[in-house]
C-alpha cells in the first residue's frame, strides 16, 4: 500500500499534493492509497482526496500547532506502521522533502527527492531531477519502505476513476522532546510578498535586465495578466531593486514548473535555468540569438521584449 503526506492550501489540498495522489495512482504495484494530512482535515480537504481515490484519510490530533518536521516524520511512522505502507510519497516541496528526509534517516533507506516518472515498477526505479533540473538521474529504491518525493507539476492532477472511501482515521503518536527541538515559530514574507502564486502558476512571463529599468515591466505584467498567470524575474532585477525578491526565479529565489514560461529579455545564467528548468515549454524572447536561454528553449523568438511583447498582446486582443 502507498501512503501520500498531503499538505493543505486555502482550505483544500494543495495543487502539488494533489498531483503527487495523481502519480502514486500511477505507480505499478502500489496498492490501495492512503493520505496523512499534514493540517487541518477540513470537509473540502477530505473531499480532495476522495476525488482522488484515497481510501483512508490519516489525520493527527496530536500534531504540534506549530510546524515541526520532526514531529511529522514521527506522526508519518506511526501512520505507516498503523496502515502496513511499503511506499511513502509527498510533494518536492520544501516541508515535503524536510519530512520525507527525517523518516527516510530513520529508517536508514535511500529518498529519491523531485522525481518526474517511474522507469521501472518492480523494482522501482525512478526518474528524478538532480543539478536544480539541469539533468535526469536514474535511480533505484528498494527494501521495506521506498520513499519519493514528486517533482511539482511532473503530472496533471485528475480524478480517479472511482472515488476512494477516505474513511478519516485519527492516528495517536507519542511526541518526544527531540521531535519539538525545531518548530516554525512564524511566518514571514520576503519583502512583504507571497511566493505561492508564483510557485504555484501554470503560466509565467519572466523579465530580465532586458526589460531596462524599473518602468519597464509593463507589458510583461499584462501579458501574465492577459494569460492568466504570474510575473518571475532574473536576479539582476532584484539586485537592482526594479522589482521585489519575491518575484525572483532562480537558485536564490523560487523554483518554477510551470506548463508555459516565456522569459523576456532574460540572459539565462545557470542560476537562472535552476529555477526554471522544470518548465514544460519555455518560449524565450531575447535580441540574443546566442543566449543560453534562448539555445535551451523550446522555441524562441529574437527581438526586443518592448517590441515582442506589445505585438503579442495585440494578437490576443
């Protein structure tokens, strides 16, 4: 059996917990499909996961209010013994991989962190981003427990055929003091701004030094606007101050999946591409035929994004 750690977002189960249910459905062999919720285990959440299949819906009364990535891996543990799973899935993000990375140690078994397919079921062998998604490794996971984490966006989120039962099931877990050693004590914005939209978007218009100045970021915010998404920006842009950290994209700032990136005047050094590289279909528009952004995309049009830009939002009127 598998067991997924979903997290929760806005109410509901996050988009990229719900891609991760998605792939374990996916995955040969994996058995009836079991969720953790890693928050509160609202009628809408449970709902989610229904939709998704799941059967039973493990939820912690005895969870710490305050986030502690050892007290959920030691929660995961008991939901795993309660439940008989041999497979541990979560989302690659940031609490995701913490947890995963906490039970794996404990376990002394391999993880294979933002995996993007199975290569082989039995055994499993995954397929997973490694260099921030500049390249793909094979990897194998064997033994009792095989634990992942899926890369976000590496599938589309969809409805089971038939909706689980997600009978909800309390899990009692007995904390230690080294499970409460580390505990969120709160949250913060960088620059007073939310990464999630951006994180989170299926479109992002992305602006470089390309867009020549703090006035010049316009037209890229109604073209992301105009296709429904969110507005990334390079380093340099930040460093600048044209723009809020928030919005960066890269190694230092946010890492991206979207299904459309159209990056604008944006060089593309290896900071850049591993935050971006796990786009599906990048577009570029650069006055630089030989920019690394423009050799890597999957299609590119050479001009100046002042020009480029207008004319496209033109054409979608």
């Amino acid at each position: 059996m598998s067991l997924v750690i979903v997290e929760v977002e806005k109410g509901r189960a996050a988009l990229v917990s719900r891609e991760t249910l998605t792939f374990a459905r996916g995955v040969e062999g994996a058995g009836e499909l079991h969720a953790l919720v890693l928050g509160d285990a609202t009628d809408d959440v449970v709902a989610d996961l229904a939709e998704q299949g799941v059967a039973v819906v493990h939820v912690a009364p005895s969870a710490p209010e305050r986030y502690a990535a050892a007290a959920w891996a030691t929660i995961t543990e008991a939901a795993l013994a309660a439940s008989g799973d041999d497979l541990l899935l979560a989302a690659g993000t940031p609490r995701g991989n913490e947890v995963l990375a906490h039970v794996a140690a404990r376990r002394g078994v391999p993880m294979a962190a933002n995996v993007v397919s199975i290569a082989s079921p039995s055994p499993l062998h995954v397929v997973r981003q490694v260099v921030g998604g500049a390249a793909l490794e094979e990897m194998s996971l064997s033994g009792d427990l095989r634990v992942l984490t899926v890369a976000g966006h590496a599938v589309e989120p969809e409805a089971a055929t038939a909706p689980g039962a997600a009978t909800v099931t309390p899990i009692e877990a007995t904390l230690g003091d080294r499970d409460l050693v580390a505990q969120v004590v709160r949250v913060e914005g960088k620059d007073g701004g939310d990464t999630s939209a951006l994180t989170g978007a299926k479109v992002v218009v992305g602006a470089g030094r390309g867009a020549g100045g703090p006035d010049g970021f316009d037209e890229v915010i109604a073209l992301a606007d105009r296709l429904g998404g969110a507005l990334g920006v390079s380093r340099v842009v930040t460093s600048l101050g044209w723009r809020p950290h928030h919005e960066q994209v890269g190694q230092t700032g946010s890492r991206i999946s979207p299904d459309v990136y159209i990056p604008c005047g944006i060089s593309g050094a290896i900071q850049h591409w591993a935050g971006c590289s796990s786009s599906r279909t990048i577009i570029a528009i650069n006055t630089d035929p030989d920019a690394p952004m423009v050799t890597k995309a999957t299609y590119a049009v050479i001009g100046d994004m002042h020009e480029v830009v207008p004319a496209i939002l033109e054409a979608l009127g």
